[in-house]
C-alpha cells in the first residue's frame, strides 16, 4: 500500500504547524464592563462556513456553535488539535479547543495588520513569550505598529531600549522583541545576515574595488563586486551592494506584487558598518521590500 504524505501548513502568525488553515469572518468585538467581547465565523478551506466562535468577554472561554455538529463540530476540532503543532510541540500539550479558537482569531487578526503594514510602508514589533519562559507560554502579544519602515539595525536597537523601559510595552520576564521581516516574525535584534569574517571581507574588498577602478574617491554604479553583488556609492564611506545593475532600491515600501520572477539581495553600507540588508523583488515597477535581514 503506498503511503500517504498528510500536506501540512504553518500559520505563519501564530507558530502552529496543521494540516490546513482555517480563516474567519464577520469578526465583531465590543467593550464590556469586564473585557472584550468578540464573535467571528468560522470558515473551513473546503467546507466553507462552519459555524461561530465566540467570547461573552466575561471572562469566561471561547466557544466554537457548530452550524452542522455532523458535518463539522467539536470532534473534528479535537481531531485537528491532535494532528498539529505549535513552536515544534503538540497542541494537545499547550491548548485546549478554546485557546485553539483564540489563536484562529489572532492570526487573522495578525494577517490584517501585516496588510496594512505592506499597504501603508509601516513596521511591526511584537513581544513575544516562548513556552519555557512561562507558564502561560508561548504568547504572542498584539503588534506595535511605525509608521515607517526601520530598515537599520541601530533604528532597531533605539526602538528595543524603548520598549524595554516603557511601562506600556514592558514584556514578562523571558520574553523578546520580534520583527516581521515581511515573510516571517524574527527577533528584532537578531544576529545579521552576514558573520564578522564576511563583514571584514566585504569592507576590504569594497576599498580594493575601488582602486582597481582607479577612482577611490569617486561614484561607482554598478560595478561588479562578486558573490553576485554590484556595487554602487563611494565606498568604503556609503555605498550600496545590489543583485543586479540596477541601482534603485525602496526600502520605504513593501513589495505588493502577487508574483515575482526574481528576489535580489541588497546591503547598505557606512563607514564600514553594514547599517541594513535583506531582499527587493528585481523588476524594475518595483524594486521595494520582500525581506529585511
């Protein structure tokens, strides 16, 4: 008998690993005088609309009203916690159906953000808590949102060392700041995409470049400058690395495209320092953001 390979989904917001994704409708929430009420449809990728989750905002759980207990109810979401993960572990380990209905309703609400993020040229930053920092972990906390896109490392860094001692943002003991690079959440004060050596070497052969052109002083565009680079600026001061000749690079804008044929590295340098870097979508209508490292 051939064995059957079960297609799985990661939910990108969320960290859970499944076998399909769900999405949700009609999502409504309302202030009450002891939380927030919230309501959504809940909708199946192949059946469609499969009934209401809801929270009275009372403190009490999110519950799932099935519109067909048959069809699909509370056995077939028991059977889905079962076959997923979240962070790499069981979710029968971590949540219970409720909490399970609470992160279908943060991972649209996740996604939503990020659309506005991409449409507006914004930023976010979450704090996040990992499940062996806490005992309510993980936890992902709702975003905060720039109005610009911070594309350098020390931007990152100032906005950390405020958070950090903003008693509004504050994280719980163990927790961390994370980005969403425009494909994924990653810590905002990450390691860089390039090591110490590849730093060095980069550096020294921008100011080697540069007098093999026998014009240090002066303005390249589009020189070659290996590992598939081409270098504009007047290194070693402020000069550019992009993965073809073309010089224009939008890290104001996130890239909106529904396809794209190539994805190009860029690294934008001063003084030695490489002050940001990650991937452009290549055609020239574009040219804006797809990842920042």
């Amino acid at each position: 008998m051939p064995i059957v390979i079960e297609s799985r989904t990661r939910w990108t917001h969320t960290g859970i690993d499944a076998p399909y994704t769900f999405t949700i409708s009609e999502f409504n929430q309302l202030e009450t005088g002891r939380g927030v009420a919230y309501s959504a449809r809940l909708i199946h990728p192949q059946l469609g609309v499969v009934g209401l989750i809801a929270n009275e905002g009372s403190g009490g759980p999110t519950t799932f009203y099935p519109n067909d207990h048959l069809r699909f109810g509370h056995r077939q979401l028991e059977q889905f916690l079962e076959r997923s993960l979240q962070d790499g572990e069981p979710l029968t380990d971590l949540l219970g159906i409720e909490t399970l209905l609470d992160e279908i309703i943060n991972e649209a609400e996740f996604e939503r953000c990020v659309a506005e993020m991409r449409a507006e040229g914004k930023f976010l930053v979450r704090s996040y808590v990992p499940r062996q920092a806490q005992s309510f972990g993980p936890h992902r906390e709702y975003p905060v949102i720039y109005s610009k896109i911070l594309t350098r490392r020390d931007e990152r860094q100032s906005i950390a060392a405020y958070l950090d001692n903003a008693p509004a943002h504050r994280g719980h003991e163990g927790s961390f700041w994370q980005m969403f690079n425009g494909e994924d959440w990653v810590p905002l004060l990450g390691a860089g995409s390039l090591t110490e050596q590849q730093i060095a070497e980069r550096t020294r052969r921008a100011s080697e470049r540069a007098r093999e052109l026998d014009v240090p002083d002066g303005n390249h565009s589009g020189a070659l400058f290996g590992d598939d680079l081409y270098l504009f600026g007047s290194p070693p001061h402020t000069f550019t690395l992009v993965g073809d000749r073309v010089s224009t690079v939008r890290t104001t804008a996130w890239c909106r495209c529904r396809s794209r044929k190539r994805v190009i590295r860029f690294e934008k340098w001063r003084d030695s320092v490489l002050v940001g870097s990650g991937s452009i979508h290549a055609a020239r209508k574009c040219r804006s953001l797809v990842r920042l490292d």
